[in-house]
C-alpha cells in the first residue's frame, strides 16, 4: 500500500468518525411521533402558543420547530388543539375495565387517565385486579383508591352500630394492605350503605391509615342538600386531622330546598383553605344526578342486608316509615317541581321495559295517577325486586355554572366503563370533558379554554402528585387529546347517551396513538399508576 493511499484511508475514518460523533449528538434526535403546527395548551392555564411536539419512549422529548423529517410518524395538527389528555380525577372505572379494557366512552372524550375506587367502593383485594390489569393491559392509565364501605363491609357486614376495637383494628390493617397494593387514597361514600353508619372519628382515625401512605381523602359527602355545610365540614375535619388532601367529590347543591346558596358550599372550603388545608372540588357539568335507587332510602332499613330489607316491608308500620322517608327524600320540592317526572330509571334488570322512562310515565303507562304516594310505592316495588340505577334532575344550572367558575374545582365524570347499547346510563359517560369545552367554554363562554384545560389535566394531576402527568412539558409522559376547537363537543343525551363526541382527531396515551384521525386503534399502553405504599 502506498503511503498516499494509507493518509488518504486514515483521514477517510477520522471523518467517520467525526460524522458519527456528530450524529449522537441530541440535537439531531429521531422521534416515534411529532406533532406539527398545533395550538399547544399545556395544562398550566397559560394561553396557547403554536409549536411542534417530539415523542420517544413514552414521553415528550422536545417542543418546539421540529423536523418532521426525523420523526418515524408525522400527525398535522393545523388548525388543531393541542393539549394534555385528560385526568379524570373521580370515577367507578374500576367495575367493567376488565371487562371492556379499550375504555372507549373515555378514550372517545379525549380522557387518558382515569381514578376508580371512589364513593367508598372498590374491588377487593385492589391487587388481583392490578394484577389482572397488568396481564390484560388497557388502552387508559388507571389508578384506584381504597373505598371504605368495601372495607367495611368486609369486617363488619351491614351492621349499623359503631366498630370494636378490634373492628378497627382489622380495617386499618384491610387499607394498610390496599394502600400497599398501591391505592392512591381513601375513598368515603357516605350516604351509602354501610358508609352512612359511621361516625366522624371512625373515618378520621381509617383516614389516617391512608395518609401514612400519602393518600388523598376523597369523599362523597353525608348530605348534599340542606345539611351540605356540615358535611363538607366533617369532610375538611377528617383531611387536617390526617393533614392529607381533601377532595370533595362530585360537588352539586342537590336539593331545590338549597340551590342558588353557593356560599354554603364555598364558605367552608375557602375558611379552610385559608387556615391551609388542601381542600379542593371537583363537578361533572350537568344538572342531573345519577345513582342507585338505594340512595332514596332510610339506612336502617337494610341494616343486616336486603332480606332485613324485604322483611320490614312485609310490616305496615315499617312500610308508611319508609315510604313517608322516600316522599321526603326523594319527592318533596320547595320549587312546585313535579318530582316523580324528574327521575328516570337508567338502568333495572327485573325491569328492562322502564329503562329511559321517568316514574310519572310509568305510573301513566300503569293507569295510575302520577301523585307522590303512587310514585314512592313504585320507587319501593322496584328496590324490593333488586333496585335499578337512576338519574335524578335535581340541580339549578346557575349553582353548576356558579361552581365552574371556582379556581379550586375541576372536571371529573362520576362515570364508568359502559358498554355499547347497554341500558339508559347518565350522559356523563359519554360526554362530559367535550361538553365542558364545548358548551361551557365555546358556547356559554362561562370560562376560557385554558382555565377549562387547567382543571381537566394539571390540577388533577396536582391532586394525585402525578408529577409526570397533566401538562405538556419536556420529560412528561406523552399522553395528549388532540381536537378541533371549533367542533368539539359531546353528543350523548339523556334519551340517547350512547354516543360519542365530535371534533376529536387524536389521542396519544404513553406515546402510543390510542385515537387516530378520529377512530380507535385498539392500542393498550395505558399503566398502572400505584401510589407512593407501593411496596
Ligand atoms: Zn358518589
């Protein structure tokens, strides 16, 4: 070899050399996806600005003017929102994920985390279903709370009375064990049965198992009408007795007797916000409410469980003591609103037939008057025949827009799994994040679009201490809704709730693309998030 040849060789791999050095360098990256030219709202509240968003390994890498040739995937975002997926801080996703684990009525709002367990139910023990979820995958991330009716029930069964020490003992040992398993907090719902037979000090000194933990407290409240002040208060109690975060969840005035007092609920929030402690709110904008027909009930009526239940209603005193407590309950208005036309069963398996129909309806179609007595011993003779779920229209919309507006509250469904065609579920659903963009930002003009965005991502995200979740940021899990501002808006209606929203072009959940061009991939890279007992 000639030495020319060898000089010419030698400098020939330094410049290779060099080349390839260059090349490592991170400036010049490769993306799984980038996103050009879209509207970014990043889930602080701050207005938009326009840029591109790289994604490798699961996570935003860069944002910025990126070279879409150095992406494996180019998504157009022209003329497109581009911001956080939505974290749905209060659910009962944790019945049918299993069962229907591409999560569709969430995935389809634009939603890619969701928080179960709440209201004071969860599946039991929470890691056979982490575990089974894990196997399986889903297309959404989940995480769970620890419901203390479940565990109450577990030690207690459906006694009334207060716990023993040795009660006690065994459901602290029950949340131990859950929050271990990787619950996220501690779920109370208390006007649900066994939940409603306990006292303030049984649930400060069970909270205090979850905070060990770093749990959050979240609660449906004792009383949503004329004593919600009180029940928020004993809510508030609990939180700084534990010095945990308190979240008060699916916050409504529920009762004519009280709409329009907003004070009532915001009064003892801000006094104690003020003295600082972590109390925060959350709202599913709608003016009806939604749950089991139990809920119209006097809780000692099932103490020792349904066949007690049936059994009191053979006596004709304990009937007129019940039915005069579902007049009351469930019945009465201060308003002149006709009650038994404001409750729609949602869903029954004994009677399929009254699905979608209200009591008055019912009673009409029976060839009986609609009054409130017909009314309550129809709501009775369903409950005996095993009950059925139903949605109550029972707010003010100036009390849901008055709320909406609150810096301390955020979105959130108080919705589940459903499946496709099943029953006459409450549109919440199917619709709630689109409805609050775009009947509440884009047609009401009640809040802006970024303060909407804000309490749907980050400030969830605040809640939970998800750190890498809720905001468009450099590091954060690249997990995004993609949607079209103009068009975005929920479909699904009370007579017909099993329908889709509109306006969405993507969704992209740990940097997979979940939603493409407005269908659902099938993709299952949602995770587990366990909390901070994750042993
Ligand atoms: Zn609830």
């Amino acid at each position: 070899m000639s030495l020319r040849l060898i000089k010419l060789l030698s400098f020939f791999f330094a410049f290779v050399l060099i080349f390839s050095f260059l090349h490592s360098n991170p400036s010049d990256e490769t993306y799984d996806i980038v996103i050009k030219n879209g509207f970014i709202i990043d889930g602080t509240g701050n207005p938009w600005f326009k840029g591109d968003v790289g994604i490798k390994d699961k996570k935003i890498l860069k944002i910025g003017s990126i070279d879409g040739n150095r992406a494996r995937r180019v998504i157009d975002a022209q003329d497109l929102i581009v911001c956080p997926g939505f974290i749905d801080i209060h659910t009962h996703c944790d019945r049918r994920i299993l069962q229907v684990p591409t999560v569709d009525n969430y995935i389809y709002q634009g939603v890619t985390t969701v928080l179960g367990g709440n209201c004071g139910g969860h599946p039991f023990p929470l890691s056979s279903l982490f575990q089974r979820l894990e196997e399986k995958g889903t297309s959404i991330n989940f995480g769970c709370l620890v419901g203390h009716n479940t565990i109450r029930r577990e030690v207690m069964g459906d006694k009334m009375s207060s716990p023993t020490r040795d009660e006690m003992n065994k459901m602290i040992a029950l949340i131990e064990q859950e929050m271990k398993a990787g619950a996220l907090g501690f779920s109370t719902g208390l006007s649900y049965l066994p939940g409603t037979y306990s006292k303030t000090d049984e649930l400060i000194e069970l909270a205090s198992a979850a905070a060990r933990y770093r749990g959050i407290y979240a609660t449906h409240l004792r009383d949503q009408g004329l004593h919600i002040t009180e029940a928020i208060e004993e809510a508030i109690e609990i939180g700084e007795n534990n010095n945990m975060p308190v979240q008060i969840s699916h916050i409504k005035l529920a009762d004519d007797a009280v709409w329009n007092e907003i004070e009532k609920i915001t009064k003892p929030i801000e006094d104690a916000r003020q003295r600082g402690a972590e109390v925060t709110i959350d709202q599913y904008p709608y003016t009806a409410t939604s749950s089991g027909l139990t809920s119209s009930f006097p809780s000692w009526a099932f103490e020792g469980g349904r066949k007690e239940f049936l059994k009191r209603l053979e006596d004709k005193k304990n009937y007129q003591k019940i039915k005069a407590y579902v007049i009351k309950r469930r019945l009465t208005s201060t308003k002149g609103i006709d009650k038994p036309e404001s409750i729609y069963i949602a869903r029954s398996s004994k009677f399929p037939g009254y699905e979608g129909k209200n009591l008055k309806k019912l009673l009409l179609l029976q060839g009986k008057e609609p009054t409130v007595e017909n009314a309550a011993d129809l709501i009775i003779e369903i409950e005996r025949n095993g009950g059925a779920s139903c949605v109550f229209f029972q707010m003010d919309e100036k009390d849901v827009e008055a709320l909406m507006k609150l810096s301390y509250n955020m979105h959130a469904s108080d919705g589940g799994v459903q499946v496709v065609g099943k029953g006459v579920p409450h549109p919440r659903n199917y619709g709630t994040f689109p409805r609050v963009i775009g009947f509440y930002v884009r047609k009401k003009g009640i809040v802006s679009l970024e303060d909407a965005v804000r309490k749907m991502t980050s400030f969830p995200a605040q809640v939970l201490r998800l750190k890498k979740r809720g905001l468009i940021k450099e590091g954060a899990y690249a997990d995004l809704a993609i949607f079209n501002f103009n068009t975005f808006e929920d479909k699904a209606t009370f007579k017909n709730p099993h329908q889709y929203a509109r306006g969405l072009a993507y969704v992209i959940v740990n940097g997979e693309v979940v939603v493409d061009e407005g269908k659902h991939t099938g993709k299952l890279s949602g995770m587990i998030l366990y909390g901070k007992g994750k042993i």
